[in-house]
C-alpha cells in the first residue's frame, strides 16, 4: 500500500523545490477565451528548464533520497519528461541516474536527458517494454528505482503547480490537467480539493492510450494492448495504483480526446497564444474545446504540462 500524499507534502515540497525552480507564468488568452466563450488561463509549464512540468517531482523526490541512495544511484523508465527530470534533479544532488527509454524515444527529449548528464539505455517498442528493463537493471545494479507513478514524493512535487494557479487566481472554477500515469492531475486535485470543494479538476488522456482512464473508471488497474499516440507523454498502457486511487477520490470527471483534437490544440495554442505545446501538453485545451459547453462563463486554468515537441512534428501538424 502506498501512502497518498498531502496537502502539507504539497507545501513541504513547495520549500524544498523554491531554490532551484522559478514560479511558472500563469496567463490570460482573450483570443483562446473568445472561442471557447469562458475566461482562459494557461499555466505554462513549458517554461521550466526542463520544457515540462515533471521536473517539480523530480526535485523534491531526488533531494529527499537518503545518503545510501544517493550512492547507489538512481534509475527511471521515461518516454522523456520523466527522463528529463529525474536527470536534471539528480545532476544538481550530484546523483548517479540511468534512464531507460523505448526505441524510437523523441529524439530530442533524449539528447535532453544525455545533456543533463544520465546515461541512457534503449530497450523495447512502447514505455512498458522499456519498463520491465528498468526494473530488471535496478535489480542487477542495485539501484534506486524511481516509478512514474507510485511515488509519493513526485505527486507532492508536481502538486505546486495548484499551489501557483491558486496564489495567482484563487478565485478558480476549473483546472483541466493532461493525464499518463496522473501524477499532475493528482497533485492538483490534492491542493485544489484542499482549498475547495467547490474547484472541478478535470483529468484528460488521449483515446488511443486510455489504460489510466479506464482504470479510473474500473478501480481495477487496466492494461490496454497498445498506446499508439503523437503524445509520447501521455502513451502508456496502463495506470498506476497510487494515482488512479487519488483520482478516483478526487477528479471530476476524465475526458479522452483524439488524434486530431490534439492536432488542432496544438495548432491554436501557436496562432491564438503564440506557444509551443507538445500533444501532451496541449491535450488540457483539446479537452476544454470538447467539453467548452460546461464551461463558459467560468474561469478555466488549461495546464500546458509540457513543450517538448519535435522540429519535424510541429511543422508537420502545422
């Protein structure tokens, strides 16, 4: 059994994370808000050093490792973000890290994490082939394994991002968050929930890799046979226990979107907010134009968790 994280692990995290990363923007989009005829907020998490979100957890679980482990070294299993943060993190704690990654990894989310000093491993066709040899090194090299998911620690971690959307806009109806393994939504819907009931938080996945929404639908764990998507970030087959059980507690609602809805989500993010989202990244707006009947009139944070987007796919989708 895992232990579900808390508001105050949010708020502890929030103090260890505040030395090494900077506030992300949160801001207003008149042209977004026009079309979806609600008033729309980005928060852009594609303006960390890392271009993703998921370096927050990355901070607070690598600072937190005892000193045994921090010897040993650490390993993760990533399509990329994941990758990049346990990488970034463990390069400022002076930490060994080993990312195993599927082949055909984006290319440049895998220079990324070289550049941050791991070293990288290819094994296998999707994320959980890559997982299972991962946990296989860990065993035989005895290293810290960190999971994209059932960490307790990467959840606070990632839980500052509603700290942030609430000190900039306490007055929130709804956060729509991209969900893979669901850390983000988790972390959010933890702090959200904490200051009101009243907030929706709104979980998204795209519908060619639906293992964690089906698995928060079911309560069981679902694994799917493939996670054949553009959003390398949100392709995994399968949810984890810790996060499909916070969501189930927490979320307001789950919604999948397609291939072109996050096509088109891409391209609106660069013509009305001039950005670059990865598919993943822009999957919270591809959920909000799906769902923008429920929200009009209320105020909306689209959580743009990521903008590691290849060269070659952007001006493809463009």
């Amino acid at each position: 059994m895992y232990r579900r994280p808390t508001f105050k692990d949010v708020l502890r995290a929030k103090n260890l994370i505040a030395p090494y990363l900077e506030k992300t923007p949160l801001l207003q989009y008149p042209s977004l808000s026009e079309l979806l005829g609600c008033e729309v907020y980005v928060k852009h998490e594609n303006m960390l050093p890392t271009g993703a979100f998921k370096v927050r957890g990355g901070i607070n679980l690598v600072s937190q490792l005892s000193a045994e482990e921090k010897e040993r070294g650490v390993i993760a299993v990533s399509t990329g973000n994941h990758g990049q943060s346990i990488a970034y993190a463990s390069r400022l704690f002076g930490v060994k890290a080993v990312i195993c990654v599927p082949d055909g990894a984006n290319p440049d989310k895998v220079a990324a994490i070289k550049r941050f000093g791991a070293e990288i491993v290819e094994w296998g066709k999707e994320y959980d082939d890559a997982k299972e040899n991962a946990e296989r090194l860990a065993e035989e090299k005895g290293l810290r394994y960190i999971h994209s998911g059932n960490e307790p620690l990467l959840i606070a971690g990632v839980g500052t991002i509603g700290l942030e959307i609430l000190e900039d806009l306490p007055e929130v109806d709804v956060v729509i968050a991209p969900v893979a393994a669901g850390t983000q939504a988790s972390g959010v819907a933890i702090v959200m929930k904490a200051a009101s009931a009243d907030i929706q938080v709104i979980g998204v996945q795209a519908e060619n890799a639906p293992g964690t929404y089906l698995s928060w639908k079911s309560g069981d764990l679902v694994t799917t046979d493939s996670a054949s998507t553009i959003a390398d970030g949100l392709a995994l087959r399968g949810g984890f226990r810790l996060p499909v059980d916070i969501m189930r507690n927490l979320l307001d609602d789950f919604v999948l979107v397609s291939e072109d809805e996050l096509r088109n989500a891409i391209r609106l993010y660069v013509e009305k907010a001039h950005t670059v989202a990865e598919a993943a990244g822009a999957a919270s707006l591809a959920a909000g134009i799906k769902i923008k009947d429920r929200l009009k009139g209320k105020k909306v944070v689209f959580v743009l968790s990521g903008g590691n987007i290849t060269a070659e796919m952007l001006r493809e989708i463009l």
